[in-house]
C-alpha cells in the first residue's frame, strides 16, 4: 500500500474520509462542500443511524465539481484516551474500500488540530488492514479482489513523513510476522524459517547464527530435540542479533520464540479436527522475527538479541514417548507426561541458551503455548507472567498503546510445586487446572538468577477467525508492535 501525506487535498478520483469527533457537525466538517452536497451527507449519515462512534462510518455519494465523490464520514467517538483511536478508524477506512472498486483513498485530517505523529497513525492502521495473503488463490473472483493501492492523509503538519518512517518499519515487520504465520507447513518448517529470516534480515544488518541438530546435541539440548524426533524436518536454533545501542557491549534485551512450525501433538496426538491451525503454533517464533525487522529497519538504539526454537512435533517410530525423561540444557531432568505440551520443551533450552550465551538484561519469551489461555482471556488479551513488577508496567503499558493487549497472571510456590516429578526434577504437565500457569511455572525454572523476565501466552492472539481493526481473518501479527513498543519506550535514547 502506498503513503503519503500532503497538505490539501489532491485533484482526481478517489474516496474522502472525513473523521469526525461525536460533538461534531457534520455539516461543519463538510464546510468545503456546497450547501446541497453537505445536507445530502447529513441526510445519509441520518439514515445509517450513524452516532459517530469510533470507527463507524456513514457512507454517501456527492456531487464534487464534474465528478461523484464517494464521501465516508468516519467517527471518532467522544473520549481521548483510547491509544489506538486512530489507527482503528484507519484501518475500518480500508475495510470498507478494500475491495469496492476505489484504488485511492485521501483522509482529510484538516481542521482537527491533529500533528504529523496522528496523520502517520492514521495512515498505519490503514495500511496495516490492507495487507492480503492471496498468492495461492488462483480463482479469486473479480468483486474479491482488493482493489486499493494508496492512501493520502491530508491536514497531519511537516512532521508527518518521519513519523511515517517508523511507523512504516513497523508495518513491515508486522507483514513479515504474518506472512510467516500464514504459511502452511510443507513450505514453512524449520530449515525454510530461517532462510526465510535470512532473506529478510541480513540485509538490514541483522547478524544470523544458525545451530543445527549435531551443535544443539553437543550443548545438551535434549528438551528440545526430543520434540523434534518424530520428524523428518531437523530442528534448528535461530539466533538474530541487532547491535544499535553503539556499545556492542551493552547487555541486550532478548526475545525468544516458540517455533513450532506444525505440532500434531506427537504421540499424545491431537484430534483430527481443527488439527490444520497448528501451522500457527510457531507464532512467537514468527512475532520474534518480524520484532527484529521492525527493530532493524528503524535502526532501533538498542542491543537486541532474537532467538527462536524451531521444531516439527510428529508421530513417528522415532518419536518421543509420554513417560520419557529428557535432560535440558540447564542440566534439570524433565519428565515427558505429554508430547503435546511440547512448546515449553523447546523454550526450556532456549531459554537457557539465550542466557548463558549473552546475559541478557531482560528476557521475554513468547509462545502460543496453552489452550488454557484460551478459555481464560479469550482473544482479547495475551497472558502475561513475570518475576518483575516493573518490566510487568513496561509491558502492559506498551501493549496498551499499541493495540497488543496484555494481561497479566499470578504466579507462586503452590503453582510451582504441581510441577514436581516422582522420579525427574519436573513433569511439563500437570493436568488441566491452572494450565497457562503451571505452564509458566515450567518455563520460570529454567530463569537463572538476578534475570529480569516476561513469558508472554500469545495462543489466543496470533490468528483470528473474524476480521479485526488491523487485520482480516488469519495471522495478526501480535507481538510485533508490542514489543517495538517495548523497545523504543525503555532501552533506547
């Protein structure tokens, strides 16, 4: 999708939005037009039942000069505190012209009072609801086709283009993070993940380091290559590293990715139905590597290291079985109840690697890991887990402003203790109580000490079944803006 800003109003066809505020006249707001063209607007807004509310539009016809404008009155709502107010309306703009025939859309900002950093958020949630995964539908009917290709925000002040470029570097890691997630798994697994990352990354600067099956074995990684051994796709261990900060010895923040390319949930195998999603469960796998994009393509100030697990879980002779003991990197035993709580065996030794390798100062590690999750926050909110009161703040502030909303869990001895063993140091699953927090309780055994960490549920988040402010049905790209966010607020300046 194209951007561009400008100060008034361009010549040609396309489709005007006009946001309006709910104590607004629309009448007032369509000062530009003739006196018969701003009742025909009001007249039609009347007939929607339009109520201005945040991102509801009312959409009319009008006559501009020679031509029929197709004229969208967008809303805003009554209140000021909603963090992605504008990013909302942009992208419900796109939603409504996505496929209607329009191939330019020009939002007219002027007299709202608005600054070049609303204009370019603005413009971001438009593109961002554009963005369409079709290249495998060789039958895509004509009224289906996206027909929209370039957005013009007018009214945002001279500060609009820079604030666009970060903005920009985010979309592009957001589209990546999906792509990957979108993906099915017989072209995306492990090996072809981290080509992919390497296509993308390298290019930016990004420093890629590759761990094959025979290096993870040598470092004991044994949690993690037993999910892989029912396979016939080899693991791999995916290391990305930013250094921004201009002191490449600087402690980096890390981010670690649950990459299970596809789970059948080995020989605890899972049901037949609905069995397809599970392309998805490397979705915080997709959400690290798409945060490195983002990161590097602003040239983000800050010493970021990405890590990511990737693994296929299959049924197979070779294939671990419920009952195993598997030894982890940490040097802790594990005993396998279940094949399919298979993710937490892989962040057990990424963990544990991404610690001993660069002494992080902080941790966060994000996974479609629970099901539980699911039934607690529903697809609203990712759960978030922690040992730091402050890094929670951090991360859930971030997540307000950018749409990736957190959530956060408790955490405890009681919880901790169900995930003892008879006959192992650990068992990683416990039953279904308390699941997405026994869970955690796994993953925070393997934190060594004075490491400030997050584990961050995801399951919920990273597809969806409807369409959303910044997305249609499928991958969101969650975790991406979250963790820009995240970066650009605490670990840079």
């Amino acid at each position: 999708m194209k951007v561009s800003f400008a100060a008034t109003r361009p010549e040609g066809s396309y489709a005007l939005a006009i946001p309006v505020w709910s104590e607004d006249q629309i009448a007032d707001r369509l000062s530009g037009f003739d006196q018969a063209a701003r009742e025909l607007a009001v007249r039609a807004a009347d007939a929607q039942r339009f109520e201005r509310e945040a991102a509801s539009i009312a959409e009319s016809f009008i006559n501009e000069g020679d031509r029929a404008r197709r004229l969208l009155i967008a809303g805003l709502g009554g209140t000021r505190d909603d963090d992605a107010l504008f990013e909302k309306v942009g992208g419900a703009l796109t939603a409504k012209l996505l496929c209607s025939g329009e191939t330019k859309l020009v939002i007219d900002l002027s007299g709202l009072n608005f600054d070049g950093n609303a204009a370019a958020r603005f413009a971001f949630g438009a593109a961002a609801r554009g963005w369409r995964y079709d290249i495998y539908r060789t039958k895509l009917g004509e009224k289906a086709k996206p027909t929209l290709q370039e957005i013009v925000v007018v009214g945002g002040d001279e500060g609009a283009d820079g604030a666009w470029a970060n903005r920009a570097a985010l979309l592009e890691g957001i589209s990546f993070t999906r792509e990957l997630v979108t993906e099915p798994a017989n072209v995306i697994y492990p090996a072809s993940f981290v080509e992919r990352a390497r296509a993308a990354l390298e290019p930016l600067g990004v420093e890629i380091e590759v761990l094959d099956e025979k290096q993870m074995a040598d470092l004991g990684m044994f949690s993690l290559l037993g999910v892989s051994l029912g396979s016939a796709q080899p693991p791999r261990l995916l290391v990305m590293r930013w250094n921004g900060a201009g002191d490449a010895n600087k402690r980096p923040v890390a981010f670690v990715g649950k990459g299970v390319t596809f789970d059948t949930g080995g020989i605890s195998i899972k049901p037949a139905q609905g069995m397809e999603a599970m392309k998805w469960d490397m979705g915080g796998a997709g959400a690290v590597a798409g945060a490195m994009k983002a990161l590097a393509t602003r040239k983000a100030k800050a010493n970021v290291v990405g890590i990511c697990g990737l693994v296929e879980n299959m049924p197979d002779g070779k294939a671990q079985r419920p009952g195993d003991i598997v030894k982890s990197m940490s040097g802790q035993t594990i005993e396998v109840i279940n094949t399919d709580a298979e993710g937490r065996l892989v962040l057990a030794d990424a963990l544990t690697y991404v610690q001993r390798t660069y002494k992080p100062e902080v941790v966060i590690d994000l996974a479609t890991l629970t099901g539980a999750m699911i039934i607690s926050l529903g697809y609203e909110f990712a759960g978030m887990f922690t040992n730091d009161d402050n890094l929670a703040v951090q991360l859930a502030d971030a997540g307000m402003k950018t749409g990736d909303k957190l959530w956060r869990l408790p955490m405890g001895e009681g919880y901790n203790k169900i995930m003892d063993s008879q006959i192992a140091d650990m068992r990683n699953s416990a039953g279904r109580e308390g699941g997405s927090i026994t869970a955690a309780c796994f993953l925070g055994r393997f934190i060594e000490e004075g490491t400030k960490w997050a584990h961050l549920d995801i399951a919920g988040t990273v597809w969806a079944e409807k369409p959303g402010n910044l997305w249609d049905k499928g991958a969101t790209g969650f975790g991406v803006a979250l963790l820009d966010r995240f970066i650009a607020a605490n670990h840079e300046g």
